[in-house]
C-alpha cells in the first residue's frame, strides 16, 4: 500500500498510548506491516508498506 500527501515532515513513532486520540495511523502499519518506507517527494512524502494478506479463499 502506498500513500502520499503534500507535508514534507516525516511521521514520528510514537509510544502506544490507549488515551491518545488520533495518531496511531503509524503505529497500526507498523504491526501489521512487514515493510515500511519513507520516499521524499518533489512536494511532500511517499509512504509505503507491505501487508500480507490472508491465503484463505473467500465464498
């Protein structure tokens, strides 16, 4: 999965914190993901990550 948006600030790990509200976009992708990637762009940043997904077949 790829996401891109204009901010060129790089997103912060932040420690788990259940009373926080928002940010834990980051820390969600980063359990889940077997990659991560930050690519500066132009104007902003390209974020990349890996997720595998479930070989079990739908019906």
């Amino acid at each position: 999965m790829t996401v891109w948006d204009s901010n060129p600030t790089t997103p912060a790990i932040l420690a788990p914190d259940p009373t926080r509200i928002g940010h834990h976009g980051l820390e969600i992708v980063m359990a889940v993901g077997q990659s991560f990637t930050i690519h500066r762009e132009p104007v902003g940043k390209r974020i990349t990550t890996a997720i595998a997904s479930s070989s079990r077949s739908r019906t």
